[in-house]
C-alpha cells in the first residue's frame, strides 16, 4: 500500500491541496459538514433504537426518512476525505495509527450499519424495540464514534 500512497501524494490532486492556502481549509469545512449530515442520520436512529426520544415515530418510518442523508452523507465524506488524504498521503497518513483506526473503524461502521443495524431498523417493531435492538444501537454509535475520535486523533499522532 505505501506505493499507493506515495502516487497519491505525488498526484495531481495531492500536490494541487498541499499547494494550495485555502484548498485543505476548504474541503475540510465540506469533510465536517458531511460528517453532520451523517451523524445526524446515524444518530436519529439509534437513539431511536435505545427508545430515546421519537417515540411517537416507528422505528422503520424513522430509519426511511433518514436513509437518503445517511447515503448522501457517506458518499460526501468519501469524496472530501480522499484529496484530505491526497494531500499528505505517504508523509502524514500512511505513518500515522490513528488514521488506520479510523480506517478500520470507518469499514466496520459502514458494515455494521448496512448489514446489521439496518436490517434491524426496517424490520419488525418489537424486535428493534428489543434488547437485541438496542445493543445495535449501541455497537453502532460506538463504531461510528471510533471514526471520529480516531479522525480527530490524526493530529496528535
């Protein structure tokens, strides 16, 4: 992989961002605001899940209504992230612990909340309303809070 990173640094667009002033600034503010958008749609059905707060709501209508922000959400963090990363790919990324675990974390949160916690939010009431329903919401809100301790761990590392 540090082949990869090493091209990715030496790209044109890692050497347009860690060349311009304003470019990392820029697509920073854009990374966070995703990070918003698809925190919030994690966080509304989670906490949804564990029975706090929304109550009237049912679980499914709930995790419907917040599936567009939780996909556009992802997919504008991706997009920031990867000339974020470009910038100092090999020097800053590739060397750094923390970015890994965000990197792990970030797979496991994506996967855990596609392939579990989803399944549970769309399915039957009782069960997401359940134990069971509530330890996803908690794997979940851990996972994702991982990415972002472990992103913001990036800069003392």
């Amino acid at each position: 992989m540090e082949p990869w990173f090493g091209w990715l640094e030496k790209s044109w667009l890692g050497t347009s961002v860690n060349g311009s002033t304003w470019a990392f600034a820029a697509i920073e503010a854009g990374h966070l605001l995703a990070l918003a958008v698809l925190g919030g749609a994690v966080f509304l059905v989670n906490l949804r899940l564990l029975g706090l707060g929304l109550s009237e709501e049912r679980v499914k209508d709930l995790a419907v209504a917040a599936r567009p922000w939780l996909f556009w959400g992802l997919a504008a963090v991706t997009v920031t992230g990867v000339p974020l990363l470009s910038s100092l790919a090999l020097d800053k990324y590739y060397v750094n612990p923390a970015f890994w675990w965000k990197m792990y974390f970030f797979v496991a949160a994506i996967l855990f909340t596609f392939f579990v916690q989803q399944p549970m939010a769309m399915g039957d009431e009782r069960r997401s309303s359940s134990a069971l329903g509530k330890a996803v919401a908690v794997i979940t809100l851990v996972l994702w809070a991982g990415v972002g301790i472990m992103g913001r761990g990036i800069g003392f590392y």
